[in-house]
C-alpha cells in the first residue's frame, strides 16, 4: 500500500512537471503571436487591449487543460486465483502486476476473467494486458457486432493469453494488466487471473469445456514424435448457439472473437460436430492453437435470425449463449493406409480386366468347340445325321406351332408380312451380291433415299405388327456412320465441357487451402483424407472405377465390333440378315460417358458445394439417355433419333438442371413451368414412339385429334391399334405425371437429384418393359446377360443404401451438413459414399454388359422373325 501510495506521489509530481511545460508551451505561443501582430498593427492603444486579452484567455485554457488531464495512477502486485474488486474512474488508472515461471517443456494456459457488477455504465472500462512480446486490449461491457450491424454487449468477458515460446529451460516473466475508462463516475469492476492446468491437449483424450462470444477458448497442441497428421474433432450436444472452431498457427496474438477468428489459419461453423485434418507440414514450430468461439447469431448455422432492432444503435441482449464442448485430437492414417488404400481400389478393377480376360477365353474356346462340331460334310444327306432341319420359322413364338403371343395372332402378322412385302427365303448367293451391291457407293447424305422405302414407308410403319426387317432397311453403313456421330460428338462434348470444370475447381481447391475457409466445401470431415493440395484424396480415387470400366466396356464393344466386321467380311448369314442389326456407335458413347461420369464426379469431389453439383449429374443424364436411345435402337435401327437431336435434348435436360439449382429453391412460378413443359414433352414423346414417328406437328393437329377422338371413341369405340405400344406410354405417362405433380406439390431443393430420378424411372421402367416383352415374345436371355442382370441388380441394391446414406448436405448450411459426417467405414480410407462409388461404377458397368448382350440369343434368328416392340 504504501508502495503504490508512493507512486502515486510521484505521478502527481510528474504530472506538475507536465503542466508547467505546457503553461511554458502557451506562453511561448502566445509570445510568437504577439510579435505577429506588432509587425501587422498600427495603433499602439489596440495592441495593449488585444495583447491583455489574448494573454488572460490563454492562461484561462491552459490551466484547464492541465487540471483536467490531471490522474492518479496505482500500480499493484497481484497474485494468481484471487478476485479483485475495485472502482475505476477517469481520474485514476489501476495497473496489475503478475509474475510467473514459464518450462520449456510445459506450457501453462493464463486466462483473465473481467465482470462490470453495475447494471449500466457510462463509458465502458478499457482493460489493456501488456507481455513481453504481446499486448492484448478490450473493453468492458465487450459490444460484438451482427448481421445488419446489431449490436450486443456482454459484461462478463474471459480471454486467454498468447503464450510467446521460450527458449530457456525455465524463465520468469512478467506481464500488466491496465485498467482505465473515461467515466467521470466510478464503475465496479472484478478483476481474477487464473492458470489453465489443461491449456496444453493430449492425443486421444477428450476434454470438456464451455465457451460464449465473450468467453472465447483456445488450447495448444504438440504433434508427438511420428505423427504426421491429427483429425481435430470438436463436438457438443448442443445444437445451438452457433460456434466457430479454428486451428491457428503458435503467434500471437490469437484472433478468437466472433469479428476476427477467420482472418488466419482453418476454420469453419459447427453445431454438434466439428472436424479439421491438420498437417505437420503446415506448421513450421510442430504445434498449433484450437480455437473455439461462439458467434453472436446462429443465421450462418441456420438458425433463426433475430428481429431488427427499432433503433440502429439499439443494444441487443444476446441471453444466455453459453454452450458446453469437447475437444479430441487424434492420429488420422499413415503412409501405409495411403497406399493400402490405392492399391486397393485399383486392384478391385484390374479384376474386371482379368475377368473379361478369362470368359472371353471360355467363349472363344467354345465357340471353337461348337464350329467343330457342326462341320458337317457337304455329300452327307440329313438322314445320314440323325437330324432334320430347323425351319427358319421355327423360333420362340414365331415357329409352326399356332402359338399365340396374348390374344394377338402373331404368326398371322408374320406370314401377312411376308405376303405383302416380298419378304421370302433367299439362298446365300444372292443376298451376298445383293450386299455387294448395296455397299458400292455410300454416302451419309443418302439417308432415306431407297424407293421402296419412300414408297411404302408409312404403310410399313403403320403395320399393327412390325418385325425388325420392317425397320432395318436402310443401308448398313450408312447407318452406322450416323450413330458413329454420337461417340464422336460426346467426345467434343467431353472435352469442352470437362476443361473449364477442371479450371473451376482447381481455383475451388487453392481457395480453400489460401483462405482457410472449410465452409466453402462439403467433405465428409470426419473421413477426408488429404493429398498433396487435395482435401479430399480419398472422395476422389473413388471414382477410378467409372474410369477404368469404361474403357474395359469400350474394348469389349472394340472386340465385338472386330468380329462383326470379320463376319461381314466372309458374307456370315447370322451377321448379314440374322439378329438385332449391329451398330456399336451408341455403345462407344456409353462408355465414353461412363469415363467422363467418373472424371467430373472426381471434380465435383474436389470442393463439392450446390454450385457445381451439376458436374456430377450432367453425364449421368447422358448415360440415361443413351441407354434408352440403345434400348429402342435395337427394335427400331432406322428410325432412332440422330445425334443431333438427342443431345440437344439433353441439353436441354442440363439447362433445366442449372436452372433449378440457381432459381428452383422454393419458387413455384418455376415449378408450375417446369412442370408444364415436363407433361407437354412427355406428350409429345409418346405420340412419337405410337405412331413410330409418322405424324406432324403443324396447325391442323389439333383438327386431327378431335377427329381420331371422335372416330375411335364416339363414333365405334375401338381400342388402340398397338396394345402393347399402348401399355407402355400409359405407363410411362403415369410415371412422369405422378413425378411432376410430386416436384409441383413438395418442391425439392436438390432440383438436380429430383431430375436425375425422372430420367432413370424412365429407363427403368422401359427396360422392364423390353425384358417383359421379349420373354413374351418366346425370346429367351442367355446364361451370360441373365448373370449380369442378377449380378447387377444385387449391387445396384447394395449401392443405393450406402448413397442414401448422407454423409453431407448442400442443401444446408456447411455447419449443419457436419451434423451428417460419419467415420470411415472401410480399411479406415473409404466412406460410405466412397462405396457408393465403387458399387454404382460396377453396378453401371453391368448394366453396360446387360445391353450389349441381352439379344445374344438372337443372332441365329432372321430378322424377319423378330418382333418390334
């Protein structure tokens, strides 16, 4: 006491000492001033008066300038775990001292603890907390700001002091705390400086703790010998308030409030669950701080945003904000798991290669066995064999028999068929000149240019019962250069759609690693593993699999087309008029999708967010529509859609797709209109795939509906020609209509998605319908089709559960999409979308093989014995 009584003496004489020097200041000023004015004046009477009064009124306001700067000053040894209650005013200024010993080896957390007991004040106290390489300030009630610059103070405030390293064993050092304020009335104050004992985290072990917008926390932790990588994981039972949790490098000072915790280091916005990946490499002095702080408002976790306040500068009271956390860092995977991992997932897929290997050899070596077998000498009679031969007629329920495909006579239609189009039996000679002749000069603009089929074209097409020799009459090669246009166009479509993709989220992923915000993309946290620049490692290898099965599909297809041109070559009669005529240009723009599929998903995984989850769609819309394209191509080879006009649907299909993402969130003006077009288009497309395309859309069409209506439903009341046609566009049209209502009436936000489910209930359900009717038919599915189909079906299965599965959200806000991260599941690498991954590449790659092979049966069979369905 009578130290700081002492001081404060001196002080006073200090600050006597600075009021002469000030008094001296004037006078000098005025001295100065007055010589000024003498050299301008004239009258020697006016210069007296003015000099009197500039003397007195300078004197007047020196003097209170030094009596009102006058204060006392009060320095007092303090000492840790003690409570000190004391009055502030502007005339007095209270200054703490605190001494203690710092290890080398052991960090002990200070942490200074302030309470305002008056319930207002006038000016708010200013604590400033002055150290040997730091000084930390804040005042007393602590006003933190909001949206639309709410204000709201706090009279209860805890801060924790930067810790500055030290390089000797063990060191003393000192530091202030400055209490002042510029009231004029004296405001009560608690004052408490304690030791944080578990300011220093272990590895593996969970500690508990509280924090609030004032009562920021942060810890320290050491990487321990051969660790390279720790998961910092933050958790609470709470929901809300909203916190931020960061991790900062070892300087000071620490920026832990809500206004400045995202200017250094990582960090992002948490409600229950928090989750950083952090480095060795990234931290030079091989520890960092974690650092936690509840924001002010909940708005950036989704919580309700408070009203605006009547007043702009009226102060907000925050209630209650405290909420209670625990903080567990612990070791993530080795270099060991990295490459477990990779060779992991890369030998899953090698396996489909060995695979394909082995039963193309099977095949090949049965094929070998079968053609030995059915060399038959040319002298030797079929009584000689044992065996009779097969009518061509004689296949399913196309043969002798009668039977009968429902109620339809299909061998009628058949033997109409032939009847009326000159469809009969030729010998091998001349439908090999015929061929000759037609491959002589083809050119591509020769579609549709044949006589007979610009004669009888709609009469053809019109038939109740269509075989496929009725739509395969075009020329072969012209026909396959127009669907080779498809795999050449889905590659220029490839290139200029996944370079800029590339781009983005290359600045994406460098956004990220500069700024530190874990905000602005939505990884699993809890099983994302970094690389190199990559966040996400792991999300990304995944995706080889669409990869490297889309090229073993391509080789396949390469191969099956390498045997057909072979056939072809020596005039087969199974390649020449048997079968589903083979054109492998759609096949080739599968797999070509498939590959970009994985390639764009691995972009989308870089950073994914709602601005490029298109990226990881648009392809696989492609890949549904080609596979219905290929579906209907097989029964209909000369009157599928062009190129052209597929993908400039589907371009259409990704417009809508951006679309909806940027605009369809809630708004119905958008829904109505997408819901209009999506019934109109389905409209249109069933009457395209019921008349085979013969019928115009002009002005008259609306006199011809009303005409048919009235014709087949008033005036006879007969059913549709094409029952079986029929079924399936009802069907259809029940579908789409049942999904439009449903986007109409819930409006989904994750419009992508929603898009994504119409197109592939669509192939569904038409798949379902060819496999339907071509068993109906008395066609059959070989071993091989009738395994891929099984197989793929059982993981096609599997792989939907494990895509339910949410592990992230950017429908929500980053913090509450943490809420859905889950641990790794898998050789502690792989997530469950990772799975999801690897089992829908599989899962897509045998729907490939479904297609390419399902008709298989078909190839001994003339085409003028195949249905049209």
């Amino acid at each position: 006491m009578l130290a700081g009584l002492t001081l404060g003496i001196g002080s006073r004489s200090r600050e006597t000492a600075v009021d002469n020097m000030v008094l001296r200041s004037c006078w000098k000023s005025r001295h100065k001033n007055l010589r000024r004015t003498a050299a301008r004046s004239v009258h020697p009477a006016g210069l007296a008066a003015l000099l009197l009064l500039c003397s007195c009124a300078t004197q007047l306001v020196c003097d209170a300038a030094a009596v009102g700067e006058a204060k006392y000053m009060v320095q007092k040894n303090a000492d840790f775990d003690v409570t000190y209650n004391d009055t502030v005013t502007h005339d007095d200024q209270t200054i703490y001292a605190f001494n203690h010993t710092i290890s080398r080896n052991k960090t002990v957390g200070v942490r200074v603890t302030v309470d305002v007991l008056q319930e207002s004040v006038e000016s708010p106290i200013l604590f400033v907390v002055r150290q040997k390489q730091a000084v930390m300030s804040f005042q007393v009630p602590l006003n933190l700001r909001g949206l639309y610059q709410r204000q709201y103070p706090y009279k209860h405030v805890g801060r924790t002091l930067c810790q500055p390293p030290t390089r000797a064993a063990s060191e003393t050092q000192y530091f202030f705390v400055d209490v002042s304020t510029l009231s004029s009335r004296g405001t009560n104050y608690q004052l408490r400086v304690s030791r944080v004992e578990s300011f220093t985290l272990q590895t593996d072990k969970k500690f508990t703790f509280s924090a609030s917008p004032s009562q920021p926390q942060y810890f320290k932790y050491v990487f321990p010998d051969g660790v390279d990588t720790v998961i910092v994981k933050v958790n609470s039972d709470m929901n809300f308030p909203c916190s931020v949790m960061s991790i900062q490098d070892i300087q000071c000072p620490v920026y832990d409030l809500d206004n400045n915790v995202a200017f250094i280091g990582m960090y992002q916005t948490m409600t229950q669950k928090g989750a950083i990946t952090v480095q060795r490499k990234d931290f030079p002095s091989n520890s960092f701080y974690v650092v936690v702080v509840v924001k002010t408002e909940d708005e950036a976790c989704g919580g309700p945003l408070r009203l605006y306040p009547l007043r702009p500068d009226e102060l907000i009271n925050a209630g209650n904000r405290s909420k209670v956390l625990d903080v567990l860092v612990s070791r993530t995977i080795n270099t060991e798991t990295y490459v477990i991992g990779m060779l992991f997932c890369l030998g899953i897929f090698l396996s489909f290669y060995l695979l394909t290997l082995l039963v193309a050899c099977v095949e090949n070596k049965r094929m070998n066995r079968r053609r030995d077998l059915l060399q038959i000498p040319a002298d030797v009679s079929p009584a000689e064999t044992g065996k009779t031969p097969a009518s061509p007629y004689e296949y399913g329920s196309f043969a002798d028999t009668g039977s009968m495909l429902g109620s339809e006579p299909v061998t009628d239609s058949i033997t109409s068929t032939d009847n009326n189009y000159g469809y009969m039996e030729r010998s091998l000679d001349s439908i090999a000149r015929s061929r000759q002749e037609s491959l002589s000069s083809v050119e591509e603009e020769e579609y549709d240019t044949l006589d007979d089929i610009n004669s009888d074209k709609n009469i053809v097409r019109t038939k109740k019962y269509l075989c496929v020799a009725d739509l395969s009459r075009k020329d072969k090669r012209v026909l396959s250069k127009k669907y080779q246009i498809y795999f050449w166009n889905i590659a220029t479509i490839a290139v200029f759609y996944a370079l800029p993709v590339i781009q983005l989220v290359i600045t994406y992923q460098t956004d990220v690693n500069v700024t530190g915000n874990q905000d602005i993309c939505y990884y699993n946290f809890l099983c994302a593993h970094p690389l190199g620049a990559l966040s996400s490692f792991n999300n990304i290898l995944s995706n080889l699999g669409y990869v490297m099965l889309g090229l073993l599909f391509l080789l396949i297809v390469l191969k099956r087309e390498i045997v057909h041109k072979r056939a072809l070559d020596r005039n087969d009669i199974n390649a020449l008029e048997c079968g589903i005529p083979k054109h492998f240009g759609l096949y080739y723009a599968m797999g070509t999708a498939l590959m970009m599929e994985g390639l764009l998903s691995a972009c989308y995984h870089v950073c994914p967010n709602y601005t490029n989850f298109q990226f990881d769609t648009s392809f696989m819309y492609m890949i549904a529509g080609l596979c219905m394209l290929k579906l209907y191509q097989k029964r209909h080879p000369d009157i599928n859609a062009s190129a052209y006009t597929a993908y400039a649907c589907l371009a259409a299909v990704i417009f809508f797709s951006v679309l909806g993402v940027l605009f369809g969130r809630g708004n119905t003006v958008f829904w109505i209109v997408f819901s209009v077009i999506h019934i109109l288009a389905t409209l249109l497309l069933s009457t395209q795939l019921y008349y085979m395309g013969r019928w115009r859309l002009d002005s008259g069409i609306l006199r011809r509906i009303v005409h048919v209506m009235y014709t087949d439903c008033i005036r006879q009341c007969s059913g549709p020609m094409y029952i079986d046609r029929m079924v399936l566009l009802v069907m259809g049209n029940i579908v789409n209509w049942s999904l439009a209502a449903y986007g109409l009436i819930e409006r989904p936000n994750d419009f992508a998605s929603y898009l994504l489910a119409i197109a592939i209930c669509n192939l569904l359900l038409y798949f379902a319908f060819y496999i339907i009717m071509k068993l109906r038919s008395g066609e059959r599915i070989q071993c091989l089709p009738l395994v891929c189909i099984l197989f793929t079906a059982v993981v096609w299965g599997f792989a939907l559960y494990f895509f339910f599965q949410g592990l992230s959200t950017w429908q929500k806000t980053p913090a509450e999409s943490r809420e859905h991260n889950r641990d790794c599941i898998l050789l502690s690498f792989f997530d469950d979308h990772d799975i999801w991954h690897f089992l829908s590449s599989i899962a897509m790659f045998g729907s490939f093989l479904v297609l390419l092979t399902m008709d298989d049966d078909l190839d001994g069979v003339q085409r003028d014995k195949i249905y049209v369905f």
